[in-house]
C-alpha cells in the first residue's frame, strides 16, 4: 500500500490507550495527529497540533488520507488490542479442549503475562506481568472480559504473587522495591538445567486496589513470596527462606502470629487454600539422595532452586492453622508438577505438569480426583499452559499460555473460558466473604 511521503513514524501508546502518528515533511516544521479513543472505545477525537499556512495544508493533507488513517487506527486498535477488551478465540481451542471447556477468550496481548486470579466477587483478576516499559513483572488489574488493564505496584524493582482480601479492599502481592528501583538481576546458573532465581530482596506488601498505604508484612533478608489468603479468615500462607530452608509459613493478615508448617528439607511452595479454608495444596520438591540434598543446598545458598521434579501435596488444617498430620502426596508423575488449585467442587484437583515431555517445554494442565487418581489431561496445545484458577462461582477457567504468540515471539498471555470439566458445579452465588 502507498504512504505519503510525510507519513513518517507510527507509535501505538498501551497506557494512554491512543495511537499518535508522526510525520514530517521537506521545508515544513513537523506536524503531529492524535487519534484518541475514549472510554467507551467508540468515539474518536482528532487533535491537530499547528498553525499558519503549514497548518492549513496539513488539514487538506488530512482530509484527502483520513481513509488511511482510518483502516489504521481500525488495524492496530484490533490487532495490537494492548488496552481494550479481550477477543475470542476459538482458533486457539485444539483439538481435545472442547470436552473441558468452551467460549474460549484471549485477555492479553503483548508481554509475560502469568498467576491471574480472581477477586472474591469475580469481577477482577489480579496478575503479574513484564511489559514495556517493565523490564520485570509488575502488578496489574484487569477485568475478566479483557478491559480495564491498570498498573497496581509501585512500578519499581521486581513484583510477584498477588493476591485480594476477603474484602476486596485491599491486595497482598511479593516486591524488591525497598532495596532498589530497578529488579535485581538472576544470580549466574552453575548447572546444565534450568534453575530459577529466589531473591532475598522479596517482601510481602499489602496495598489498597489502588496500589497506595502499601504496608510491609515481612522483614526478612530472604526470600518471602508466593503468598495467597484464606477468603474464610484472612491468613496468608507462604514460602519463606527464613530457618534454612524453603518452607510454608503462615501468618495473620497483618504479619503477626508467624508459624512454620513445614518443615522436610526440600521446596514447599505455590500454596492454596480450599474454599472451605481446611486444606491447602502445593507443589513440592524433596531432594531424595545426599547428592540431591547438596545440590538442593548449595544452590540455595546462591538464591536459586533447580528441582529435577516437583509433586502436588495436599494438607489438612487444624482451626489455628497448624497442619492436621502429616501431609499427603497427590501425585507421583516424575517430571516437573506445580500450580495446582482445587475445582470448583473443591473435591479433584487442576495443575501443570510436563511429565509427558520431562525434558522439554511442553506444559500441560491435567486434574485428578481427591485421590490423586483419573488423571486427565485438560489442554493439547504444543507449548506452555499453566497457572489455572477458577472464579469463584466455578464456572469460568483462566490461565496463561503461549498459545497465539506472533511468529518470532515468545509471549505468554492470559485466557479465560466456561469451564465444563471435572469437578463442575451447578450455576451457585458468588460466596460473600467477611473482611
């Protein structure tokens, strides 16, 4: 297609949610067009910065190229979509999906987004996610059908792990920035497989949903995140490196009564309470060997984790928190098994694994029954599936996915749609939880 010769520079702006075109021109000063979309996503409004007889030309130049402008704005507005409503996508609904869920949407669609759940009304998702101008993950609010995408965190060091209040009032979320307003860097890898970092610089913050009176829970040079609440009672469960080790710890909602529920050596972590607030499941990694202990440790001394393999637990939960015995292993698949989360009918259980390909990058989701029995594999997508959570009516399924990344990229973006699976439940009320 033909372009002016003044038709220079194009830059799609996500966060002021407009699309600015710059041009310039030989014996002209250089001109500037605003197309701005309004909130309800339909109006437009056309600013022209300028004047004299420069000016004059220019609205002529305008007139005659405004069908352009158009099919632009009209192209990048529904192809970018960085700040407007969500898109189906029944295109990138494979081939054995059909049967677990339906109405398939795409929410995000640009960056690492990752760990999206629900607010305890169900009318906002709470997640991380490394876009410009992040150069790490960033706190974020969107809403479930794609709209509303706001910045929540400081906008400073490296977030993670957020999570919403009983009351809806206020968010938990992991951050580095008191130690510094850019992310800290991975330590080196000194092994062949894949480890990833467990920054000491992690606290754990609570804020308002505006992301303002933020409130330090944590002080403690060691890793503290991967937190979530109990919506029943409003404790926090999560993983710290405070007594040597990798451990679950649970605390009330504004840090005190701290105590250790784990205590085997290895990596407890990525916890969730059931519905009913009795159990909590996990994934977990304990070394078996001395070999596999010295490893595990000497790889956390240097702030890292590298498990060769990772299973789902599920422990029950005394009134005052504390772990009612000894916890029980849900599954035994040998490769590397994390983010689990209860179905809606808080019986069977939703999680990650790669054990089909151990070696490789093929994540899928996968439910099993209250036993750790039925396995059932949930998505066929070559790639990366992970982070499931359902509202908390049950009757919708997000997660992240590296499906329908454009070609030569590797995003992960978030998905949403009806879930029909295991462990479904009839149409309920959202459940109402007391600050």
């Amino acid at each position: 297609m033909y372009w002016p010769p003044w038709f220079h520079a194009i830059r799609h702006s996500a966060r002021e949610r407009s699309l600015s075109v710059s041009f310039t021109e030989k014996n002209t000063r250089n001109q500037a067009l605003t197309l701005k979309r309004e909130k309800d996503d339909k109006n437009l409004s056309i600013i022209l910065y300028g004047n004299g007889r420069e000016d004059i030309k220019m609205r002529k130049r305008i007139f005659f190229t405004g069908w352009m402008v158009g099919i632009l704005l009209f192209a990048l507005s529904g192809a970018g979509n960085r700040g407007g409503k969500g898109k189906p996508a029944p295109h990138l609904l494979f081939p054995g999906e059909g049967k677990f869920m339906k109405n398939l949407k795409q929410l995000t669609f640009e960056g690492w987004n990752a760990e999206a759940y629900f607010s305890p009304d169900g009318r906002w998702l709470t997640f991380q996610s490394t876009r410009p101008p992040y150069t790490a993950d960033q706190i974020f609010f969107i809403r479930p059908d794609g709209s509303q995408l706001h910045l929540v965190s400081t906008g400073k060091g490296r977030t993670t792990c957020s999570y919403f209040f009983p009351n809806m009032e206020r968010i938990l979320y992991s951050s580095t920035h008191l130690y510094g307003d850019e992310p800290p860097k991975p330590p080196p890898n000194p092994i062949q497989r894949y480890a990833w970092p467990v920054f000491p610089e992690y606290e754990i913050f609570t804020a308002d949903r505006d992301g303002k009176n933020l409130q330090r829970l944590t002080d403690n040079w060691g890793y503290d995140a991967e937190g979530v609440v109990d919506w029943n009672t409003g404790r926090i469960v999560f993983t710290s490196y405070r007594d040597g080790d990798l451990d679950l710890y649970l605390m009330d909602a504004d840090g005190s009564h701290l105590q250790r529920l784990t205590e085997e050596v290895g990596y407890e972590g990525g916890a969730f309470f059931s519905r009913d607030g009795k159990r909590i499941l996990y994934r977990a990694y304990h070394p078996r060997t001395p070999e596999e202990i010295k490893q595990y440790q000497d790889l956390l001394q240097q702030n890292l984790i590298s498990p060769p393999w990772m299973e789902i637990f599920v422990a029950e939960l005394n009134p005052d928190g504390s772990l009612a015995g000894k916890p029980r292993q849900l599954t035994a698949l040998g490769g590397i098994s994390f983010a689990p989360y209860f179905l809606p009918d808080d019986r069977g259980v939703i999680f990650t694994s790669n054990y089909e390909d151990p070696k490789g990058r093929n994540f899928e989701l996968y439910v099993v029954d209250g036993e750790g029995k039925n396995l059932q594999r949930i998505t066929f997508y070559d790639g990366f599936d992970s982070f499931p959570y359902f509202s908390p009516d049950g009757r919708k399924l997000v997660w992240s996915s590296s499906r329908g990344s454009p070609p030569g990229k590797h995003e992960i973006n978030l998905f949403i749609a009806d879930w029909i699976g295991p462990g479904r439940v009839p149409a309920r009320k959202i459940p109402t939880f007391q600050p």
